[in-house]
C-alpha cells in the first residue's frame, strides 16, 4: 500500500466517521425514540463486513478505491457507537451520570491501550492479520450483542 493510498484510506476513515457519528446520534434521537443500544447494535454488526473486507482486500494499488471506500465505510459505522457509548452508560445510571460515562470512558480507553500487546501477538502468529481480522470480528459481534441487552437492562429498571 503506497503512501498516497493509506493517506486516502485514512482519510475517509475520518471523515466516514464525522458523518457516521451525526448520523448514528440523528438516528438514535429521531429513529428509535433516544434508545441508543439498538442503534449501537447495528453499527456493530455492520462493523463486522467492513472488518473482514479490509482483511481481506488485497493491499496494492489495484484495489485502492475498494479499500479507500471501505475503510470510509468503517469509519461510518464505528465512530457512532464510539460516541454513544458513554450517552448510554449516562441514561443507564441516571444517579451518577458523570461518574458513569467518565469509567465508560477509562475503561475504553484503557481497553484501547491495552489492547496492542495481544493483538500484536495474534498478528505475528502463523495466521498473521488474517486472524487479528477473527480477533477483531469476534470482539464487534460480542459488543453489539452486548449493547442489544443494554436496551433491556434499562427497560426493566424503569
């Protein structure tokens, strides 16, 4: 991958998660009523085709635009629940609001950190990105999962 192509792919990562995170808060505002954990939900699972589509992609200047639009494509789908995460853990403990987006917030954070080291171990395996693309895949269902019963939690609370 050249230098201009990955400038490219950054790019419109960027810029496909500016309008993904407006997007994702107009959806979860006007669509679903201000329920953020269905919205969060389906970003996920879309996260999942453009996580095995950038594994996957070959990584030279034939594919450059399929690849420049698919990571744009990530970028849309990942940054909205990014952004809605800690709105969520704010709605979901109503009593300490700040409290709870701010260890919503660490906790990614440090997940984010730390994440490096085992992905980086996953990477140099005999499987390579491939598997890291498994790793990642695994980790985007399992938090959409998790973020569907978030909607549940808060129903029966309230």
């Amino acid at each position: 991958l050249s230098a201009e192509n990955a400038r490219d792919c950054l790019v419109t990562l960027e810029l496909g998660g500016f309008i993904g995170g407006m997007v994702t808060g107009s959806i979860s505002d006007f669509m679903f009523k201000g329920e953020r954990s269905p919205v969060m939900f389906w970003f996920c699972m879309f996260m999942f085709p453009c996580i095995i589509a950038i594994i996957w992609a070959p990584m030279d200047s034939s594919a450059s635009a399929i690849l420049t639009l698919v990571y744009g494509m990530f970028g849309f789908v990942s940054f909205g629940p990014h952004m809605l995460v800690g709105l969520l853990a704010r709605e979901l403990y109503p009593e300490a609001p700040s409290t709870a987006g701010s260890y919503c917030k660490f906790i990614g954070q440090l997940g984010g950190t730390l994440a490096g080291l085992p992905l980086s171990i996953v990477a140099s395996s005999s499987f390579g990105w491939n598997a890291v693309g498994v790793v990642l895949s695994v980790c985007t269902v399992s938090a959409g999962i998790l973020f569907g019963q978030a909607k549940r939690s808060k129903s029966k609370s309230a």
